[in-house]
C-alpha cells in the first residue's frame, strides 16, 4: 500500500465555515474491489474505501478535495475515484510547496 494523498474540506452552512478534519488516503490494487488494476483509496488506517461517488457528494455538500503530492500520484486518484464520471477531477489537487 501506498500512502497518496489527504482529503479534506470545508464545513458548510455555518456563519464561520471551519476546515474538516484532515484524512490520510492510501492507494492499492491489492483491494477486492479494486477493478482492472486502477485501485482504490483506503481511508485513514481503517479498511473503509472512499468511491467516487461518496467523494463527489462531499464536494457537493461540504467542498471537499483531495491533496497529493504529484501529478502521477493525482492521475491514481482521479482514476480509482472514476473522477471523469462524476466530474470531480477539478477536486483533485497537486499541493503546492
């Protein structure tokens, strides 16, 4: 397993809208429901997966994004979270130093 990125993203509805707690994702292909090799994001150090379409809700609901470290490491998530069907690439960020 590989550790990729971080999700995280802003509490909506509130007067003062407050950062979420940031989480740690870590990619593999070793995953049950990991598909044709593109893999799947574990969050934290559970064994709970985060899907695309979990992900484009809370980009919806609370602007949620995911941060990496490279352009090779984005182009892993936006696959695993099948970004281009749940247009949420945008959501997927290189994070600058």
């Amino acid at each position: 397993m590989e550790w990729v990125a971080t999700f995280s993203g802003l509490r909506s509805g509130e007067t003062n809208p407050g950062r979420l707690s940031t989480e740690t994702l870590r990619w593999t292909t070793n995953h049950p429901q990991s598909s044709y090799g593109l893999g799947v994001l574990i969050r934290g150090n559970s064994r709970d997966i985060l899907d695309g379409m979990s992900f484009a809700l809370m980009v919806g609901r609370f602007g949620a994004w995911i941060e990496t470290d490279s352009e090779e490491t984005s182009a892993k998530v936006r696959d695993a979270l099948v970004t281009a069907v749940t247009g949420t690439a945008e959501f997927i960020k290189v994070a600058k130093a």
